[in-house]
C-alpha cells in the first residue's frame, strides 16, 4: 500500500499497482464473462439481475472509490477510470446500479462529510447494503446547480425541505438521498445551496415510478418529491451551509472524468463489435472488411478510441494531483461523450441493417451511449466550462 495522493483523504491508504491489476483483471472477467452473456436479459427485464448484484457487491464496486477507512477498495480517479473503461464494455445499467456510491453521492459524503457522518453511512454505501443516490437535477435546474428551486428551511433544531427533484438515478432502489436545498438567498459568489442527507424512508419522501428511457434499460431513474421532510440539524453535510456548491461542483467534475472512462470502454465495445462483423460478414462472397470505405469508418474509430484512452488519463492524473480539477474534467467529457456517439454510429452504419436490430449489441450501444452527453452536464455547459475557464486563467495572468 502508499499513501493516497490528492483528490482523497490525508494519511490514508489506497490499492497498490499490484492489487489493483487484480482488481482490474477481476472485474474484466466478471463483465465480459457474467455480464456481457446476459445483456439482452438486462435490457429486457429492465433491471439487473440479483445475482449479478450480489456477484458486484462480493467484488467491492459498490465501493471502489470509498476509501478503506470506510470499507470501500480506496481506489483513486487515474485507477477509477481504469475500472470505467472496463465498466462501460456492457450494459451501462451494471456501472449505474453502485456508479452513485462511488460518485457524485458517495463523494460528497468522503470529502465532505462530518466524521459521524461518514461512521453512520459509509461502510454501508461501500458494502452495497444502502444505495445512495445524488439529489441535485430539477425540472428547472439541470446542468446549471444555481437554479435549484429546492428549499430547506431550519425550524428549532430540524430542517425542513420541500421541493422537487428529477431523473434521480437509482432513486426508486435508494437508501439514502444526497439532497441539494437552498437555505438562503444567491448572494455575491455565495449561490445559497447547501446539502442534507436524507434517509429515503423519512416521512415526506415520495420516489415516483421508474422513468421509460430511450436507452440504458436496467438503470432506473425516477422524480422524487420531498413534502415537508424533517431531519436532524446533524444531516447538514459538513455540518456547514457553506459546504453545498462546493461539494456539488467537485463531485461533479470528478464524476466527469469517469463517465468520460466509461464513454472509452463503450466506444472500445462498438468498435469490437464493428471488427468482428466486418471480418466476417460478407457481401458478393467478399469480407466486407476487405472495402475500403468499411476500413475508413474502422480507422475513424480506432483513431477516436485510443484518443479518448490518451486523455482519459492525463485528465485523470491532473485531477488527482490537483494540477487540473475544472477545465480538464469537462475536455474529457466533451470530447469523450462525443466521440463515442460518433463511434456507435458508425458501427450501426458498418452493420448496415442488422446493426438496426434489437439484440444486436451495437443498436443497444448506440441508444445508450446518447444519454452520455446530457448527465453530469450536457456538452454545452462543458464548452462553457472550457471556453470560459481559459479566459479567466489568461485574464489573471495579464494582471498586473
């Protein structure tokens, strides 16, 4: 074991190369051998199966980037993305059924959570026996966190939270919510947003019906309401209103470098797919891989794929020793999300009409692959971030 680096707690451990090779190995055999067989029953039923869950939690993803204090492997984001691209090589619903443990909900809780916080919750999260679920997108706040219509009100010693909340994945299989309130007015750089937790079973709390999607079966989504909901002035995370924007903005850039990872291992998968069936599938007795213009759609996705790889990583090392932890995140995403949409286009195009075919593995890719560019900030919001963050870095060095 070393020494965590920077994006997690001091003085504790993470998984050594060592282990995390056979972390990594494990997990590729789990999806390719267990996962990838079943993916047309997963999309049918629309749900993972339970041995399959259980098979994860004996694996530890429900808690891979817990840090170990806490019962998770401890694994930081340039291994993270490692497990995504293995991850995002099947149904994106297995990473979606523990990716909020890990993620956006789990690490607000690992970063910025009070110690008591972190006893009463973690090692739960970690072992898979509470799925936590992040509670920020709104009807009329999506990308953007400083629209949150979401109030949380302090009464003597509880708050009181009333609002809505949309498209909450895992939501209606959740054990806790991550909930973003606004507890007083935007004021200045202060946007007025603080975060709770909130047991899913406190009385107030109304999970509605799992939401039909285009694509991503077996990953469940739903609207959550909250009606006068009373919890203790302890689930005020970090014990601070102060704490809430922060805590949404890095763990939604950290997030960001993963589901770049995963659009990777999607892209990865098409392509695969793509190979194979141009070897093998014929057109007037000839391979149609031998046509020139199937191996330049080929050579367009190879291109594409190991690209996304390349930058996957060094957004991933920046993050972690904290030389880049905005603009770089939201490169990654950009361009990684849009890449793979491209790459499960043409794979649908190289297997010309069968590639239209439900059960066929590409036309599920490429339903799948389109949510990429929407959560964790559409791609618009990443140009912002990008294009924005560059003025502002060459404005404070033309200061005098």
């Amino acid at each position: 074991m070393t020494t965590i680096g920077k994006d997690g707690a001091p003085g504790l451990e993470q998984v050594s190369a060592e282990d995390f090779a056979e972390i990594l190995t494990a997990t590729r055999e789990f999806v390719r051998e267990r996962v990838v067989p079943r993916e047309n029953e997963i999309m049918e039923k629309d749900e993972i199966p339970a041995d399959l869950r259980d098979a994860a939690a004996e694996l530890g993803l429900f808690g891979y980037a817990i840090p170990q204090e806490w019962g998770g492997l401890g694994l930081n984001l340039t291994q993270d993305v490692e497990l995504a691209m293995e991850l995002g090589y099947t149904s994106l619903a297995l990473r979606s059924m523990f990716g909020t443990n890990n993620g956006i909900a789990g690490q607000v809780l690992v970063n910025y959570g009070t110690d008591e916080q972190r006893k009463e919750w973690l090692e739960r999260i970690a072992s898979g026996e509470v799925v936590a679920s992040f509670a920020l997108t709104e009807p009329g706040a999506g990308s953007n966190p400083a629209g949150l219509r979401t109030k949380a009100v302090l009464d003597g010693d509880e708050w009181v939270i009333d609002g809505s909340k949309r498209f909450i994945t895992n939501a209606p299989i959740a054990g806790l919510f991550v909930v973003f309130a606004r507890t007083r007015e935007a004021a200045g750089k202060d946007p007025g947003i603080a975060v709770f937790l909130v047991p899913a079973d406190t009385p107030g709390v109304e999970v509605g019906p799992h939401d039909r999607k285009m694509g991503q079966e077996g990953a469940w989504t739903a609207d959550v309401t909250f009606t006068g909901v009373r919890i203790p002035q302890g689930s005020l995370v970090g014990g601070s209103e102060e704490v809430g924007y922060k805590a949404a903005m890095s763990s939604l850039a950290r997030g960001r470098v993963h589901i770049a990872a995963l659009a990777v291992g999607a892209a990865r998968r098409a392509l695969d797919e793509a190979v194979a069936y141009a070897a093998s599938s014929t057109q007037g007795g000839t391979p149609i891989g031998d046509f020139q213009l199937v191996q330049a759609h080929l050579a367009d996705m190879q291109t594409g794929v190991l690209a996304g790889e390349a930058l996957v990583r060094d957004c991933a090392r920046k993050y972690h020793t904290g030389e880049d932890r905005r603009i770089g995140p939201s490169v990654a995403k950009l361009f990684c999300t849009e890449m793979v949409g491209q790459v499960a286009d043409k794979a649908v195009q190289i297997h010309g009409g069968t590639g239209y075919m439900r059960e066929v593995p590409v036309e599920r890719i490429y339903r799948e692959v389109r949510l990429l560019r929407l959560y964790e900030g559409t791609s618009e919001i990443q140009r912002l971030i990008i294009g924005g963050g560059l003025v502002r870095e060459e404005k404070r060095r033309q200061r005098p």
